[in-house]
C-alpha cells in the first residue's frame, strides 16, 4: 500500500538495526519510554524489540487515553446512561474499561442504557439532531490530537442552537503526564526506573508543536525524539534516542518532519483554548492526582459541560487490589510482574485497564509477546 | 355466462409493496400464501414439494455430514451480497470443507414485522440463485414472525446435509509438525465490505464481499490426491481464530510468513483507517488447508486452477509447540502472536 509499505519496509528496517547495534555501547542498558500508546502498539505489532540489541529496552508510558481513565470517570458515564436515561456516545475500547460494581459501559449497555460507540465526535452530533427528544452525552477521552474535535463540535452545536447535546470532558494532557513520571519518586530516587530518554507522540506535536517538550528535556536531562506511529518511525527514533545518550545531548529532536514544526497548529491550539480551560487537577488511572494535566470546558460553555449540566460529583475509587496497572503505567513494572496477568486478568475479563485497550501494555503483551514469556521460562 | 367462481379465492400477495405483518407468522392463510407464493416459488422442487412436516431424502453414499448456522448480518444488502446467498454459502462451506459434498439444505426464517415484501422477495431469489449454483436443494423449511423491533428485518438459519466418501477424513486436530498451510485467497474482503458500507466508506475500487460456495474449489482440491489433513473456512474471527483453533485441536504451533498472505490493497488501506487486523476479519468465500509438505505444491497448482483460488498461497507451516501458539513473521523482521481476538471487532458481519 502506498504511503503505508514505505515505512514498514523490512530491508530499512534491518539497516536502520544494524545501525542501532552499531552505536549502542556494551558497557550500558539504554532504557527508553515510548510514551503513547500507539506506539507501544505498533512496537507489539510489529516485533520491533527483535530488532534490538538486548541492552535497548523499551517501557511502555502511560500515553492510552483509555488506560488513564480512573474508575470515577466511567461511574459517572454509566450514572448519565442508566439514572439519566441519556445517550453516551464514546470512543471505542472505553466501552470496555471496567468501572464500579462490575459494571462497564457495554454492561451497562446490556443493562438497558443507550451507549453508543462512535468513530467521531461528529456521529455524536447526528444523534443528538436526529434524537431531539433525548439528551446526548459525548463521553469526550483522549490527549491534545481528540481535543480540537470536541472543541469544534461544542462550537457547532452552539452555533446550531443543538440544546440536547453536552460532553462528558476527559481530555488529558501529554506533557503534564510526562513531568509527573519524571517527578515521581520511582525516578527521582535512585532511579528504580532507570529512564534514559522518551519517544513523543508525533500526533500530538502536530497540534502542539515540539517545544512544549524543550522544558524537561532540558530541565530533566532527558532527550525526547518525537516520532511517527510506523515501525520504522519508532526504529529510527531510537537510533536518535541512542546517539543522544552516547553524545552526552538531551534535547528535543523532530523524526516526524514530515508533520511536525516547533510550533504546531496554531488555529487548533486556538481553538481548544476558546473552548477549554485547564483544571486544576485531574485523577489518571496509575499517576493518580496530576495537577493541571486536563482540561474542563470554559464558563462560556457551560451549557455544553455534562458535569456541570447533570451535576454531577466526581469520586475517586480505588483499583481492584491486586492491579499493578498504576506501577506499570509509570514504567516502574512490567505486565508480567502483576499477579493476575494472565490469569484473572485477561483481555476478555479484563481487571485494569491496561487490559483493555489494544494500546495498553499488558494488551499488548498478551496479544502479541506472550509466547516469549514461556521461551524465557524455557532457557 | 359470466363466471362467478373466482381463481383461488385469493388476492395476490403484494409483492412489490406489501410488508411482513404478524399474519404472516400466524399459521393461517397468510402464512400459507407466503410460502407458497414467495418461498415454494423460488426455492421449490420434489422433496420441498412434499409439503409434509418432514422431509423423506435418499441416502447417499458415504457417512452423513450435517452443519448449521445461522445469519443475522447488517445490513442485509451489501457489496457483493446479501445475507439470501450468504446463508447458503455459509453452509454449503461449512460441509464442503469436511470434504464432503453438500446436498441438502433447510432454512429458517425469522422475519421482523413491518419488512418489504419485495426486499424479502430479492433474499429468497439471492437464496434460489446460490443453492442452484451450489447444486443443493432446499428440502425444508420454517417461517417465524416476532414483533416490530424485536428482530432485524430478517434472520435467517440454515443447516446443509452433504455426504463424505468413506475413506476421507479430515478434522482439525490432525495438523503436525513439517505440514503446510494454504489460503484459497485474498483475507479480510467479506468483513471489511460490510464495515464500508456501514460507515460509508468509499473507495476508488469498492470493496465486495467475497461470499461464493467453495463446494467445486473443496471437490478439485479432493480429487487432486494430495494428503489434505485439514480444511476450514475461516470466517468470524478471521484467519487468527481458523489457525487457533487448529492449533489447539491438534496441539501443535504454526508460523506464519506475514509476506505471504494475500490480502488486497484496498482492504489494508480500510483496515488501517479502521484500527483493524485483516487476520481477524471475516472471509465468506476463502477456505485454508492444511496438507503435507511434499504434495503442497500440488495443491497449490489445483487451487489456483480454479476461479475461486487464483490467489491461493502457502502463508505458514505447521510446527512443535506445546502452547500451541500461532505465531508470524511480520514484513517488519520481528516475531509476534496471532492471538484470537478479544471481543468483537465488528458486530454481525455474517
């Protein structure tokens, strides 16, 4: 397929891996955190840890829009479907995360409420015209790349005097999330998470640019590469991530030039800004409170805001027990240290959420890299 | 003399703009109309014309293979299809890669009130057509009708009788270490049409369903001599739950050359803008094999002799594994899983 086969190419692959083992150095691990969650997706997918030196590692971030969403979030989703009575359109895997009670949305579904997936903030606007006389909630998840289609949306369902239509807002923040793991104790102290550099979301940059990432880089000594979601984006960025580290460098370096400008897209980053404001903090499902790390709607769309709308209180609750998803989400653990791995929790019954969605580390490893758990048993 | 006596003392059934109403499910004259004039009258010959409450059939020779399954895609119409061919092709399939020959089948019916005559009228005619082609006849069947809003328009299952030659054996768990895997054809077509045209996609080539019946595809492959051990027609699921299920059954691993598996331009492209796997897309017309090393080349030249396996491929090869993982190398250089799917990717598709 073109444009895709280009930056899946296995021969380009094999060089860019010689090139890697190439400059590696044998006296050191080099551990980087691919932030997102697309990109440890590809990685799985892809076989791209067989390509590496052993001495490279990769640790899956916290970068799933779907795994970072607490318990109360989704409580209060399945309240508006089931007490409500109202429609909640949501993005795909959301269905899927487990919530209180041994609910989630798609058992609330089969519990009666109305949960509708969507592929687009737009679907969610044609149920509301086509339903006026039902309330329309878009369950609204996702970094800064989901976050301007909201934005557009509420504008044009004002715009369009739509009165049965609010969104749920859960969109979260990509650098916030990266400083709270720099800061976390883990990394901070003797470094129990041995964090050598990141890969960045290049889908995220092209809406925010490189630099929000220049402060830490160079705050935290930790360079970034912000890259593409192809197998072969993610190999060369580690090529780049690798050469920093030999050089001594932490900087923000750009692979995805092919989208991605210091700057980013400024009418988006407009837009988002006449529609949201920051909150003041923000629960995520493993980081737990991290301050200014999401986004509320603006008192000017008050109408537009669920929360506001239906009144609703939001209550943390706690992760089952035995969950490690909060200790891998920061890179502190892999899936296979966590207890019920593969036995309680799997992706058909999934515990915590990095089980459910295809991007979440432990998902990934089930699917696609369980079989190297018993090759590593077997040696 | 004027006459007075009308013919059948019957107003026609109003196919063209007419609807299924609960009548129609009742068990009186309506009923009967429908059947006749709808049903009997595309789908009609000697052992349906029995009009008993079973149907009396000749053996054949051989032992009895029986399938069954039932259909409630959405939407009814789709490209390259509706759920009346589909219905047959999906049993019809099922008992020819038993490696027998699919005879007989039965239909049930579950229509939703309120449904056009005229587009159950095109699914009967869709049936008729298939069930020719497939050299199968419709010896029975049953008609329901549930309320509005409570089915989907319609609801269709059939199951198909065929006959396997004694001396033939083929079954999943027969798989072992040094056999190789064919795939009759392109994957991912039939599920990647549906999801299209619900989500209004379109594409410069559209893509169609590939649902076809594989019964003269599986009888060239029989006749070729090759050591067939296993067949199936990997459709929910997609290749990824075919290949699990064989792996466990014979408790084996296959491995998978990424490379290898045809899966056309398009349907990648729409996967990649859907987030799906063409592995775990449903097929309604490809079949895959499982044979031994030394005649696989044989089979190969036999399936791409015939219209319904051009494109056939040997895409794995069947290997010791305890776990019996499905596991592929990608195009990429790495390894990784073939894992069954978690959940559903696309909602009735079949």
């Amino acid at each position: 397929m073109k444009y895709v086969d280009e930056y899946r190419d296995g021969e380009v692959a094999q060089g860019l891996a010689q090139a890697i083992a190439a400059e590696v150095r044998t006296d050191r691990r080099y551990n980087f955190m691919e932030f997102c969650g697309g990109h440890t997706h590809a990685i799985s997918r892809y076989g791209v840890p067989d390509l590496l030196p052993p001495n490279v590692r990769m640790i899956h971030g916290p970068g799933c829009p779907v795994c970072v969403l607490p318990i109360g979030r989704i409580d209060l989703a399945i309240q508006l479907a089931l007490e409500r009575g109202v429609i909640v359109c949501t993005y795909a895997d959301t269905v899927r995360v487990p919530a209180s009670g041994g609910l989630s949305l798609m058992k609330a579904k089969a519990r009666g409420g109305d949960i509708r997936m969507v592929y687009a903030v737009t679907d969610a606007l044609m149920i509301a015209r086509d339903n006026p006389d039902k309330e329309v909630v878009f369950f609204a998840i996702g970094f800064e790349t989901t976050t301007p289609p909201t934005a557009v949306a509420i504008q044009q369902a004002r715009a369009e005097g739509l009165k049965n239509f609010s969104v749920l807002c859960c969109h979260v923040l990509t650098p916030s999330a990266i400083m709270n793991i720099l800061e976390s104790p883990e990394v901070r102290e003797l470094g129990t998470v041995p964090l050598d550099g990141f890969i960045g979301p290049a889908h995220v940059s092209t809406v925010i640019g490189s630099r929000p990432y220049a402060y830490f880089a160079e705050e935290y000594r930790k360079p970034v590469v912000i890259a593409g979601f192809e197998p072969l984006d993610v190999m060369q960025a580690i090529l780049m991530l690798v050469r920093q580290v030999n050089e001594g460098r932490a900087e923000v370096e750009n692979e995805f030039t092919r989208a991605v400008t210091p700057e980013g897209n400024e009418k988006a980053q407009r837009l988002v800004s006449d529609v949201f404001e920051l909150r003041r903090s923000f629960e995520w499902r493993g980081l737990g409170e991290v301050p200014y790390s999401a986004l509320r709607i603006r008192d000017t769309y008050a109408d537009f805001d669920a929360e506001r709308r239906y009144g609703l209180e939001y209550w943390p609750v706690r992760d089952n027990k035995a969950c490690e998803c909060g200790a891998i989400l920061r890179g502190v653990k892999q899936p296979t240290d966590c207890k019920i791995f593969g036995t309680v929790c799997t992706p058909e019954t999934p515990m915590g959420s990095c089980m459910v969605s295809s991007e979440g580390a432990c998902a990934a490893h089930y699917t696609y890299g369980r079989y190297k758990d018993y090759e590593a048993s077997a040696t | 003399m004027t006459n007075h006596v009308k013919k059948g003392y019957a107003r026609p059934l109003d196919i063209t703009h007419g609807r299924v109403d609960m009548s129609h499910g009742g068990g009186g004259r309506a009923m009967v109309q429908l059947i006749t004039d709808l049903f009997a009258r595309h789908l009609s010959n000697e052992y349906l014309a029995q009009g008993n409450d079973g149907t009396c059939l000749p053996l054949g020779k051989g032992r009895l293979v029986l399938s069954t399954d039932s259909h409630v895609v959405s939407p009814l119409f789709f490209p390259g299809g509706d759920i009346g061919g589909l219905s047959v092709h999906g049993t019809v399939n099922d008992v020819a890669v038993m490696g027998a020959t699919p005879l007989y089948l039965t239909a049930g019916f579950i229509l939703e009130e309120g449904f056009p005559l005229a587009d159950l009228a095109r699914i009967v005619e869709s049936m008729a057509k298939a069930a020719n082609d497939a050299g199968v006849k419709l010896v029975a069947g049953d008609t329901k009708v549930v309320e509005q809003g409570k089915g989907d328009g319609v609801f269709i299952t059939t199951t198909g009788v065929g006959f396997l030659p004694d001396g033939v054996h083929l079954s999943g768990d027969l798989a072992r270490p040094g056999d190789l895997l064919l795939v009759s054809g392109s994957v991912g077509d039939h599920g990647v049409a549906i999801m299209s045209k619900r989500e209004n996609l379109s594409f410069d080539a559209p893509i169609l369903s590939d649902t076809a019946a594989l019964h003269g595809l599986t009888a060239a492959m029989m006749a070729s001599g090759a050591t067939i051990k296993v067949m199936r027609d990997p459709t929910r699921g997609g290749l990824a739950a075919t290949l699990n299920e064989i792996a466990h059954q014979s408790g084996v691993g296959i491995h998978l050359e990424e490379a290898a598996i045809p899966v056309k331009p398009e349907v990648e492209a729409a996967c990649e803008l859907l987030g799906l796997d063409p592995l775990n897309i449903a097929n309604e017309g490809k079949l895959i094999a499982v044979c031994a090393a030394e005649d696989a080349d044989r089979l190969l030249a036999v399936m791409r002799a015939h219209p319904l396996g051009r494109d056939a491929a040997v895409i794995g090869r069947v290997l010791e594994d305890a776990n019996a993982f499905v596991q592929m190398k990608t195009r990429f250089g790495g390894r990784r899983m073939v894992d069954w799917l978690s959940g559903e990717q696309l909602p009735r598709i079949c």
